[in-house]
C-alpha cells in the first residue's frame, strides 16, 4: 500500500539521537511493520547501528557473476 504522507519536518539525525513522536501517528519501521501511537500518546525512537545486517545485492550479485555462478544453460528439451 503506498499513500501520500506530509512532513511537517526533516532533519538529519546523528547515531544516539532520540526522537519523540507525539500521536496520533502510524510509525512504519521497516516496510513492513506498523506501529500505531493513539491520540495522546508517545513513542520514543533512537539511532542506532546495531540493527540487523543489510546485503549489497549489486555486489553479491557481482560476486556470483565473477566466481562463474551465473551462466547461462541451454534449455532442456
């Protein structure tokens, strides 16, 4: 589901940085996850570089074309 959403702000936040988000507001963290904090309420977020690896899929797939994973087969008959 992709909507329009507005900012009210931006702002570039150094890794420790804490965020205080007042709702109503629908957090989604990652694509997938919602979280949604009800009139009245707060959620309290920080930077952090602990979070879960990320894959380069340019350069695995790179990788792969190089050490001769991906050739091409003729196809079965």
């Amino acid at each position: 589901l992709i909507r329009p959403v507005s900012l009210s702000r931006v702002e570039r936040l150094a890794p420790g940085a804490a965020v205080e988000v007042r709702g109503p507001a629908l957090l989604a963290l990652d694509g997938e996850r919602e979280v949604l904090v009800p009139e009245g309420g707060t959620a309290r977020m920080t930077v952090a570089r602990s979070g879960p690896p990320v894959v380069d899929i340019g350069r695995c797939l790179d990788a792969a074309r190089q050490a001769g994973f991906l050739r091409a087969h003729p196809p079965r008959a």
